[in-house]
C-alpha cells in the first residue's frame, strides 16, 4: 500500500525526501532516537486523509515515544500535527481535542475557560472521555459515544484503532471568581543530605493527600549550580494558604530555595517544558512502586550522582518521582479498559538525556538497573510479584513485556485483534500478537 501513496494524495499532501528540509523537519522526533528516513509523510488534516492512506505505518502524534513507535523506516508516516485544534464546548463542560494535539494545546485552550484535567479527581484521560472518531484498520471512520464500547476500545486504541478527536466528560476545574483560579505550589531544591527527612516528609504527606494535590520529586541538576538536588513540584488546587498546610510536611524540611507561588493551573503543567524541547536522545524508563522509602531513594540518587559525574551529559535528565493519589484511578475496574496499570501504587521514572549515540546502551543498562532494583527490593519485602499489572505503556521503550502492560486484559484484546485487526496493520507500540 505504501507503494501507492503516491497516486492517492497530490504532491503537496505528501513530504518525501525531495522536499528537503520540510522534510527533515518531519521526521524529527523528541528523542533523536525516534528519527527514521520515511518514504512517505502524510501530513494528514483529516480523518478522511487518514482512512485514505491507512496502512501498516506509523502514526505520528506528537512524536514523543522514545523507541520511535510514531516513525517508519523508508516506509509511510501518518503525521497528526496538523490535526491539533482544542475545541471547548461551554455548554457541555467537554473539551474536543485533535489526534496531533500536544498537551500544552489542550491545556492552553481548556486555561481560557478555567478548566483543566485532575487525575487525582477524575481519574485518567480514557476514564472521562465522552467520545472518539476513530479510523479503523479497514479503514472505516468510526464516531464511537457509547460508554461501554468507549472503555473497552480505548487504551488500545494504539493496536487497532486510531483516536482522532475526544471529548472530556467532566468539567475538571471552573472557577467561579478570580480568586477561584487553579493554584499550585512549587518547591525547588533541597540538598542530598536532606534526603531522608524529605522522602519521609514525602510519605507522611501521602497518607493523607486529597483528590485536589499532588506532588513529584525529581533528582536532577538544576541552574545555576548544575549539580544533583532534590527539586519538589508540589500542586494544590486551592489557595496558596491552604497548599502551606497541605504541604507542611515538605516545607518543614527546609528547602534551600522555596519558589513555591500561586499559578495559574495551565503554567503548572507547563513547568518542564523546558526542559522537555525536541532535541538530544532520551529515554523514560520506569516502573511502579508501592513504598516511599526513603533508603532506596538514597540509594537510586548515590547512583544518579556517579551517573551525572561520569558522564556529565546525562545532567539534562532527571529522576522523576511521581507521588499522584491513586483512589480514583484504583477504583475503576482494571477490566474497564485496556489500560491494566490500576493500583494502589506510585511511579517512577529515568527521563533520562544525552547526546553522545555511543552511550546508548550504557545509559539504557543504568536506567533498567534502577528499575529492576526498586521492583526487586519490593518484592523482596512484601513476596510481591510486580509483573503483570505494572507496566506503564506511556512510559515505555517496547522493550517491556506486552502482558505487563495489558496485565489481566491480554487475552481478551488479543481475541479483539484478531477480530478488528487481523492483517496486524497497528503493529507498533504494544501490538498485541495475534493468535494464531
Ligand atoms: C515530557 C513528557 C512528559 C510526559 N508525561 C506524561 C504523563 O504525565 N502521563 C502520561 O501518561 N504520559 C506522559 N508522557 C508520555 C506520553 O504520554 C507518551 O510518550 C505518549 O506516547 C505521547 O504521545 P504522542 O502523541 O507524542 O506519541 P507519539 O510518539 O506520536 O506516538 C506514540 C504511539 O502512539 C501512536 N499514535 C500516536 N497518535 C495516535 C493516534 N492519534 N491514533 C493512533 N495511534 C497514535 C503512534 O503510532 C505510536 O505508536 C510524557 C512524555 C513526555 C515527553
């Protein structure tokens, strides 16, 4: 099919190599990693430009899987970019976003209407959506709004599906008056030797998190010094007051610099970008965990520190700690959706930066190593097997296990792969195998 393209679409719907820099421009992916020579790019501006070259290619969002699960290799890319319109409907508190958006273009548009998206409260993205246009693997485009068949397409919409626009159910967060503005804290850095007290403050704070914070801890080496710390990103949707109490925990450790302030919910969710521009080679790596235990974050950060000092380029990645409240996720059903990653469990993960293409496999082998070191120190304490239900498919680099990703719904999407998609068009990211 592939081989077609060229007589479906008119010239200027399609990048090949002849058109130069447009062209190198369109391969360029987040992690240098993902960059492939594709034959043909389809810049697609409709679901009916994606029917029309739906093939076995690679679909292109916004391009920020490290593995390059959204390039090709001298094959065809469907490239969503151009689909990013976020389309608010007031009356219907739902918000309609594109299949190439970028989550600052969501977040951005839903901000002029005072709304945003909580996790903690509502759950996850494929926990609230309405609706979804889809373009099957034959090609069909489908508008699909019945809940049941929604939760039992979505999260494995990237095997045979593809969303190209959905609506958030819930209204997330409209204020009522100025002074309602979404508001979050942030508390950059506190030093190694703080570490313990504040991983314990970490745990404490934990226990009783509502459904209106949250909060992540990052190792990294942040300006001016450029040397590891501990930088907190802790959000509070309520006032800066209030978020001082909430996070009394963390603040009584005594930060050497606390630039917490009220903001705005869409410049919260913005505050890494930019640290997280296209560019370099990257990899996430990460896993789950149940503990906030301090001993083993020491030992993960001794580790980074030696990474950071043998090979000072990895300094533009970080360690992520994500401490999100759970309840609401751990509440739906795991066989509600595809997504089988649900639980009373918190994630880590190696966001991990360089340039050198050498240090691929050595920077890899690190990340796996922490990785497998907090899953075996987990099981080690509570004889927990934590494979099967905690691989975190956003996070992944498709060198996990397809079954840890689908957890107890692997046997019931491979019935359904065989049914909607057995010529294995969606073939990439956790593709689940057909049965033969
Ligand atoms: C800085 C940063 C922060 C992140 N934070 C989070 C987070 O908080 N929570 C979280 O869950 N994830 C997070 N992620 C991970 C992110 O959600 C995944 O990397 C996700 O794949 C990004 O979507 P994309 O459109 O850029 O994917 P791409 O890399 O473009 O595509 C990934 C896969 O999905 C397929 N695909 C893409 N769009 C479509 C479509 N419309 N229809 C069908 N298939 C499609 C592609 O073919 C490919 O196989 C983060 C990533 C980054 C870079």
């Amino acid at each position: 099919m592939s081989a077609n393209i060229a007589s479906l679409f008119r010239k200027d719907q399609l990048l090949t190599l002849e058109d130069g820099e447009l062209y190198e421009k369109a391969i360029q992916r987040w992690s240098d990693t993902a960059i492939r020579r594709a034959k043909y790019i389809v810049p697609a501006e409709t679901a009916e430009d994606v029917s029309k070259a739906q093939t076995r290619s690679g679909e292109k969002g916004g391009g920020h899987s490290c593995s390059g699960a959204s390039s090709s290799e001298g094959g065809l890319v469907i490239d969503l970019s151009r689909m990013n319109k976020c389309i608010v409907d007031l009356e219907r508190k739902t918000i309609k976003v594109g299949g190439g958006a970028l989550w600052l273009d969501v977040a951005t548009e839903a901000a002029k209407y005072g709304m945003a998206t909580l996790t903690p409260r509502y759950g996850l993205v494929i926990d609230i959506l309405e609706e979804a246009e889809l373009v099957t693997a034959n090609r069909d485009i489908l508008t699909c709004n019945e809940a049941e068949k929604l939760r039992s397409i979505l999260g494995y919409s990237r095997c045979w599906i593809e969303l190209r626009s959905c609506d958030f159910l819930h209204p997330q967060y409209i204020p009522t008056a100025e002074s309602d503005m979404v508001r979050s804290a942030r508390l950059p850095a506190t030093t190694p030797p703080l570490l313990t007290p504040l991983f314990d403050a970490a745990a404490k704070w934990a226990k009783t998190a509502s459904v209106d914070e949250s909060a992540m801890i990052f190792m990294a080496c942040p300006p001016p010094a450029f040397t590891p710390m501990l930088v907190v990103i802790p959000f509070y949707n309520g006032s800066a007051e209030e978020a001082k109490k909430k996070f009394a925990p963390f603040f009584d450790v005594g930060p050497v610099a606390d630039m917490t302030q009220e903001m705005p919910y869409s410049e919260v969710n913005g505050l890494q970008n930019p640290m997280a521009m296209y560019g370099g080679r990257k990899l996430f790596k990460s896993t789950a965990f149940t503990a906030v235990n301090a001993e083993r974050f020491q030992h993960i950060f001794e580790n980074y520190v030696k990474l950071t000092d043998e090979l000072p380029e990895t300094k533009a990645g970080a360690i992520i700690v994500e401490l999100h409240p759970f309840d609401k996720v751990a509440d739906v059903p795991e066989s509600a959706t595809a997504f089988a990653n649900r639980g009373k469990w918190y994630n880590i993960n190696c966001a991990l930066r360089w340039s050198d293409p050498a240090l691929d496999k050595r920077v890899r082998a690190w990340a796996s190593e922490q990785v497998e070191y907090l899953r075996d120190e987990e099981a080690k304490e509570q004889g927990m097997q934590l494979s099967g239900r905690r691989g975190y498919g956003n996070y992944g680099v498709e060198d996990e296990k397809i079954r840890e990703v689908f957890g107890g719904n692997f046997d019931r999407l491979a019935l359904l792969k065989g049914k909607y998609d057995p010529e294995n068009i969606f073939h990439k990211w956790f593709a689940i195998p057909l049965r033969a």
